[in-house]
C-alpha cells in the first residue's frame, strides 16, 4: 500500500511515522557541527551533538532505543556536568531562533536529547510496569487516570462573581 504524502497539519502516530514513513534510526540524519561557532569550553560535546541531537523527536527516541540502556544512560552522565554551560551559552543567543548559528540550533537538540535519556526513578518505572500490566490484563482497554467527578463530567459552566 502506498502511503499519501504528509501534509501540513497532518496528524500522524509516532509508530506510522517510523515504520510506513521512515522516521526511524536508520534514516537520522548526519549531523557535522561547525567547530568555529562552537564557544571553545563546549567544543568536547561536539561528538555527542553529532551522535545524539537529532531534530525529529520520532527519529530520536527510535535512535535511542536502538542503542541500548547503558549507551543513552552514559551519554546522560557524560553530557550532565556540562548542561548548565550549554544553557548559558544558549541563553545568550538572540531570541529568533532562526537568528541563531546552526551550531547553537544543534546544541539546543542535543539538551532535547539529553532530557530524553534522564534516568528513570524506581517509583516512576514501578507505575509505567504497573499501567503496562493492566493495560495487557484487559485487551482493547488501556490504564485510565483518576479524574475528579466533576472533570469527568465534562466542561462545567463558568460562574460569575456575585454584583458587590
């Protein structure tokens, strides 16, 4: 079957896109980082900016799951010490992103790859197990959150604050 072309707007899941439009590890980008519009201090990242900064949040997090636990955990603890410097670098670009050298746009994807691969905690990983456990327990049914009746109910009117 041959998929349509993607239009403006088009919404899409992430699993369509990297397995009928090729939105997938394989497909990632090259990415070459200009070295003279790298501030000095953070030019070591450069090889993690060519790695992991992939634009496509698709593309990006199939990349990472393709490279195993320990590569994305140690990239996390490698590229850790030295967000805060990325931020500030970062920070002091002009406020049109598209002002911005394609070095810092780079780098701002590498922080975006770098939140993806924050460890997650004991509690967090025993609550995705537990929702993945009931979500398997009952076929065509997936884990509801708790909502408050009223929320639940649907959209309330607005009140008005009574006249003074």
């Amino acid at each position: 079957m041959t998929r349509r072309p993607l239009q403006l707007y088009d919404v899409v899941p992430s699993h369509v896109l990297r397995d009928e439009y090729g939105y997938n590890a394989e497909n990632r980008p090259t990415i070459a980082v200009d070295e003279a519009q790298v501030p000095e201090h953070l030019r070591h990242l450069i090889p993690y900016v060519e790695r992991w900064a992939i634009a496509c949040d698709v593309t990006r997090l199939d990349y990472m799951e393709k490279q195993g636990e320990e590569a994305v955990r140690q990239f996390f603890h490698d590229v850790e010490p030295h967000r805060r410097a990325v931020d500030l670098w970062l920070d002091n670009q002009p406020e049109d992103v598209g002002a911005w050298p394609e070095a810092a746009v780079q780098f701002m994807y590498l922080l975006e790859a770098h939140d993806g691969a924050e460890p997650i905690s004991p509690v967090r990983q025993a609550e995705l197990e537990a929702a993945h456990r009931d979500r398997s327990a009952t076929p065509g049914c997936t884990p509801r959150l708790s909502v408050p009746p009223a929320a639940a109910s649907g959209p309330q009117p607005l009140s008005r604050p009574a006249s003074a």
